[in-house]
C-alpha cells in the first residue's frame, strides 16, 4: 500500500509480487519515469494517484487503475484491465490488455501509437483530439467508443481492426482506415 512517494525528476521503479494498492486520495508518486511491475495496481474504487511524465507497467493479466495529475506517455504496459484518467495530452506507445481499456483526458489530445485489447471493449473520452502515433495499426479491439472533438486527421487517419465503431465527435470530424471492415 502506496502513501506518498516523491522522487521529482528521478527515475523510481517498483517490483512487488502482490498487488500495488493506493493507501489515500492524495498524490501517491511523482517522478520523472514510473515502472512498475506486479500482479496488479489499485482498483477501480482507488486508481493509483501519479504525477509523472512516462509510465511503464508490467502487470500480466492484472489489472490497472490510474490516475495522472496531467499528462503522460505511457511508453510499454501488458494488463488485464487498464483504465486511465489524466488531465493532458497523453500518448499511448504501446499497450497491450487482455481486458476492457478506457482512457479519460479532461484536457489535451490523446496519441494512439499500438492499442491491442482483443475480443475486448476500448473507451476513449478526450477533450481534444484522438490522433494516429505512427504508420502501423493503432487500435484492436472488439469495439471502440470515442468521445473527442475530432479522430486522425486527412493525411494520417487512425488505423483499427475492430468489430463495432460509436464516434461522438465535435466539428473535426473523424479520420479512420478500419482494416477488415465494421
């Protein structure tokens, strides 16, 4: 159980076998990178409280709650269930979950490099735009929702494999290549 751990510009890594929980509402770790690797982090009544720039989990088919204070790149992470809330923009490099994934950002754009939550379902709720991270598929999933004011853009649409699409979109529209069809 996590209470406060401060290491502002410093790398912290955390190996533990159990599960990492949240000890209180307030900030639980700042740090510059974040790397945690455990059967499990915090739960969906108490995400874990972060304030860093990267983050890297390993947690199997563990689950993952987290809460980021702004925004961050969340460089690697295999979970079972992943959910995140931050308040900016945020890219996600590479994320692989073996559950439902949902990602909230009250503020700023979300990058999606590598998303893969196979046969499972995937929520995006951003304030500002769901853009593509890089040349290859972006998203897999059963099912996508994403609430944001635009998706991809005209010269780098997103790339998914999904089985079933909900779009809520602003003014800008959405920009999506689907691999194999809805």
């Amino acid at each position: 159980t996590l209470g406060s751990l401060s290491a502002a510009g410093k790398a912290v890594s955390l190996e533990v076998k159990g599960q990492v929980l949240d000890g209180d509402e307030a900030l639980d770790i700042t740090a510059q990178s974040l790397s945690i690797q455990a059967a499990g982090l915090a739960s969906s009544a108490d995400a874990l409280d972060i304030s860093v720039d990267s983050l890297s989990l390993n947690l199997g088919e563990g689950s993952a709650f987290v809460k980021e204070s702004t925004g961050l790149t969340l460089s690697s992470a295999t979970t079972g269930t992943f959910t995140l809330s931050a308040g900016g923009s945020t890219h996600l490099q590479s994320l692989t979950a073996t559950g439902a994934v949902t990602v909230n950002l009250s503020a700023g754009d979300l990058t999606v490099g590598s998303l893969s939550a196979a046969g499972k379902d995937v929520s995006l709720n951003v304030a500002g735009l769901v853009l593509d991270g890089d040349e290859a598929l972006d998203l897999s999933a059963r099912a996508l929702s994403i609430t944001a004011q635009a998706v991809g853009s005209a010269t780098d649409a997103l790339e998914t494999q999904v089985e079933s699409l909900s779009l809520n979109l602003g003014a800008g529209g959405a920009y999506l290549s689907e691999v194999d069809g809805l």
